[in-house]
C-alpha cells in the first residue's frame, strides 16, 4: 500500500505493509530507534509517539493508519541543528532520566500535553504520564521537569 504521511517534519510516499505496527515501522524501516518497545500491549508508554499532535502506543497502531497524518517521534523534537527541546533539557536540568528507557515515551506524552495545554498543574501532568510507567522509580522528577517547562513550576514540597 502506498502511503503518504509527514515524520518528522519531513514528507514520505512510501509503499508499506499498512498492517505493520508502527513501531516497528519506525524503528525497522525508517531507522528512527528513539522509540522503544516494552510490553508490547499498550500497558507501559514506552512506545508513545504523537499522530496528529495526540500521544498514542506505537505497538497498538497499524502503519496504515498513518496515511495523510503527521507522526512525530522523540527524533523530532530537536531542533535540525541538533539543539534539545526546552522540555529535553528540562529532563536533564532535572535529573529526569536514569536508565533512558521509559524516556522517548515520557517526552512525547509531555509534549502532547503541552500541545492542549500550555499552563498544565502538577495533578494535569500526573494524569497525562499515567500510561507511562518508569521502572526505575522517581516520577517526581520527571513531573517537575514538565512543570518547569511549562512555566508552571511545582512550588509545593519544592
Ligand atoms: S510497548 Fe507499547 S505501550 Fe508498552
Ligand atoms: S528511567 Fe529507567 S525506566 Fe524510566
């Protein structure tokens, strides 16, 4: 099937199996693996990618379902020079990353919430990481990064 969708910025024709999942579209045929599989059935968030500026599980999307839409991936959010994100560096001001896996997912989930909601509270951003779980514990850092980037940070327990 011939399909045409915008990653990254960038326009793509591509004749695909529409019923790949994306994120093995991603990683295995575009090369992007910024996004990481972990359960492989929608539970962990590690595979979030945005589709038409919502989050979404890229192991419970069928590459078909990309045509005519714009995907954004962790690969995106740097500038073409290279330059981090605000919400990147809010992550490394932070102390936001520890073994990285859960981060992709992390990132692209914030950035989908900023996308709706310029001026998020602790409670909003809690709720928009739900899906998205860190086995390696502290989520209060992760939160306080979104927080800082959105221009609201945290001021309570801080
Ligand atoms: S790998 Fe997709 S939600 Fe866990
Ligand atoms: S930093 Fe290790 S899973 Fe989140």
């Amino acid at each position: 099937m011939i399909l045409e969708f915008n990653l990254n910025g960038n326009k793509y024709i591509k004749d695909t199996d529409p019923s790949k999942r994306l994120v093995d579209f991603l990683r295995d045929d575009m090369g992007l693996t910024g996004t990481k599989e972990s359960c492989g059935e929608g539970e962990c968030g590690a595979c979030t990618v945005i589709v038409d500026r919502k989050a979404v599980s890229s192991c419970l999307v069928l590459t078909g379902q990309i045509n005519h839409k714009s995907v954004l991936t962790v690969e995106g959010l740097a500038d073409p020079d290279g330059s981090l994100s605000p919400l990147q560096k809010a992550f490394i001001k932070h102390g936001a990353v520890q073994c990285g896996y859960c981060t992709p997912g992390m990132l692209m989930s914030a950035t989908a919430l900023l996308y709706e909601n310029h001026t998020p509270t602790e409670e909003d951003v809690r709720i928009a990481l739900a899906g998205n779980l860190c086995r390696c514990g502290d989520y209060s850092a992760i939160v306080d990064a979104v927080l800082d980037v959105a221009g609201s940070a945290k001021k309570a327990g801080k």
